[in-house]
C-alpha cells in the first residue's frame, strides 16, 4: 500500500515538473524585448567630449586677455561667455551686481547662468568662476601684474562650454544649469592669512548669487563645480568640504572616473584634502545646495600646483587628457542620472 502511494506521488510530481518546464519555454516567445530601464547595468549612452573643443575654448578665454573685474578684457570674454551659451540653445540670465573686495575695491560683476530646458523641475548644476586672478603673488617677479589664468579660470568654464555644446547635439533627461561665477580670485594673499582660516573675501560672485538667487524655489539635486580641472599630471583628492556635504555625489563621480578608467586622477585616497575655500563652500552653506569640487590638489606638495598665482598658468600647462578625463566622466554623470 504505502509503495503505491508512494510511485503515485512521485507520478504527479513529475507531472507538476513536465507542465511547469512547458510553461517556461511559451512566454519567453512573447516576451517585450524592450530593455527596461531598472536593470543598473543598462545604461544611457553619453555623447563623446571632445577635448580639441575644450581646449579651443579655453584658448579663446584666455585670448581675451586676464579676465579681472572693471577690465575691458572682462566685459569682452562676459560677452563671449553669454553669446556661447545662447548658441548652444540656453535660456541665459546675466546677474549684474557690484560688491566690495578685500582692498575695498568696488568690483562691478556678472555672473552668467545657461539654463538648458528650463522647464524641467529635476537639475543639476554646473559651476566654474571665469575671473582671473588680478595679481601674481605666488610668482618671484610681476607680482603686480594679472595672470593669463588659463588653468585657474578657463579650464573649468573650457570643460563646461563644452559640455554645453554636446547638449544641444543629445538632449539630456535632467534639466542642466551652467553658471560661470565672477569674483572667485580676488581674495587677499594666501600669506596673509593664517593657516586653515576661512574668510570671505573670495568667491564674492557665488556669495552674491547665493544672497540674491536670481531663480526662485531654485533646487537642483546636486551641484558640480570644476576649478583648476586642465593642468598636466593633475590630482584631483577627494575635497573636504565636498565629502561633508555632498558624499553621494562625491562617490558617484569618483566611481564613475575609475569605471573610464581615470582613476589616477581621480584618486582614492584615504583622508580628503582639506577644506578648501571655493564657491562650492557658499552653495552649499548659503544655498544650501549639495555640491562637490573637482579641484587640482597635491596632498604631498599641499598646493594647487607650482603654476598656481603665477605667471606660469598659462596654455603651456594645458593637456587635453586631462580635459578629456574631467569632460567625460561629469558629460557622463548627467547624461545617467535617474530624473
Ligand atoms: C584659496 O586659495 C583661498 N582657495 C583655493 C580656491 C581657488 C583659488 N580657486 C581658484 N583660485
Ligand atoms: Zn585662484
């Protein structure tokens, strides 16, 4: 008796299986092949940065001559500045404004903001400071004179005018803003102040922007700013300040560098390179907007380079691997990011 049972269960068992193994093979005939967009692997292919085209644009910046407040060669590259973005298809808004500088010098400035699809209530921000450094005081000779500033200045503003123009070629599926802060260079020397002292007296543009938003409800997801992002061989430290506010973001961009295969850019180290003063710094206590700074840092050297304030920041430091580098993995980061 129990034997029978026991072949009988076993018939229906292998019954159940026969039907369940028929039943696998039908749907995959009428399956959607559409991929879906909750598989993480998948994902949306970003345009190619061309860095002959950042570098272009930094020659061009850098052509204007140094690009100080109150200059001529100032109002000239402003010009230029607005004239590409609206090119490329931005709505701009300028944001004139006067504020007073360390030497208590009346600075007249201009910030300038591209927004792309402005209508899109999910964005990101992207943000470089276009002034120049109106002295060399890091340099041993014409110490009073501006610098040409192509890394400290045009390189960032070179990476994201790019950017711009490949979003006009691939619309991207967040809304993006690009803003080009004025006055970030004009802070008293380094020397002057003791170490690890945070003052005002730089990035006056995004402090005036943050104090007198020139968008209302302005909330984008996260901010990017770039600054000194076009030397050769430079390092870009994961930055304190960026860490404390913006972790996740941080990560992203870092782990999106290291998969393109820049990681010794973008290097991992263990401790963050110290606060570092930089319009991200006003963003995100003043906006109260979550960003991070891909900013040229040598930790052993605890400088932004030999070249920085000096005479020496010039083309001659420009390399397009590094522009390369920067331009895809942020081109890269906004083209995938979820709205
Ligand atoms: C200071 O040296 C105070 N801040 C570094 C950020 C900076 C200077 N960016 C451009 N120039
Ligand atoms: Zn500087």
């Amino acid at each position: 008796m129990g034997n029978k049972l026991i072949v009988l269960l076993g018939v229906i068992v292998l019954l159940l299986f026969s039907c369940t193994e028929e039943r696998v093979v039908e749907p995959i005939i009428d399956k959607d092949p559409v991929v879906i967009d909750k598989d993480p692997v998948v994902k949306v292919a970003a345009p190619l940065f061309n860095e002959d085209s950042a570098y272009q644009f930094i020659q061009d910046q850098v052509n204007f001559g140094p690009r100080v407040p109150n200059t001529k060669a100032h109002i000239a590259c402003g010009d230029y500045l607005v004239n590409k973005l609206k090119g490329y298809g931005a709505e701009v808004i300028e944001q004139k404004g006067q504020v007073k500088a360390f030497n208590n010098a009346v600075l007249n400035i201009r910030n300038i903001i591209g927004r792309f699809n402005p209508q899109n209530d999910k964005r990101i921000m992207l943000f470089a400071h276009w002034d120049t450094r109106p002295f060399a005081d890091r340099d041993n000779k014409n110490q009073g004179k501006p610098i040409d500033g192509a890394n400290d200045g045009a390189s960032g503003v070179g990476v994201l005018l790019e950017i711009a123009r490949l979003i006009q070629l691939q619309k991207t599926n967040m809304g993006i803003d690009i803003i080009f802060f004025d006055a970030e260079d004009y802070g008293s020397t380094a020397s002057n102040i003791a170490a690890n002292q945070m003052t005002d007296d730089w990035c006056l543009g995004a402090q005036y922007w943050a104090k007198n938003p020139p968008v209302k409800d302005y909330r984008p997801r996260y901010g990017i700013l770039l600054d000194m992002v076009g030397a050769s061989d430079a390092v870009f430290p994961k930055e304190y300040l960026s860490m404390y506010f913006a972790q996740n973001v941080v990560e992203k961009v870092w782990k999106k560098a290291s998969e393109l295969g820049h990681g010794s850019l973008f290097v991992n180290q263990e401790i963050p390179s110290p606060g570092i003063t930089d319009d991200h710094r006003y963003v995100n206590i003043l906006a109260k907007i979550p960003s991070i700074d891909i900013i040229h840092y040598d930790m052993k050297e605890m400088d932004f380079g030999s070249f920085h304030h000096t005479h020496e920041d010039n083309m001659s430091v420009i390399d397009k691997t590094t522009l390369k580098a920067v331009g895809q993995t942020v081109t890269e980061v906004i083209y995938q990011e979820k709205p």
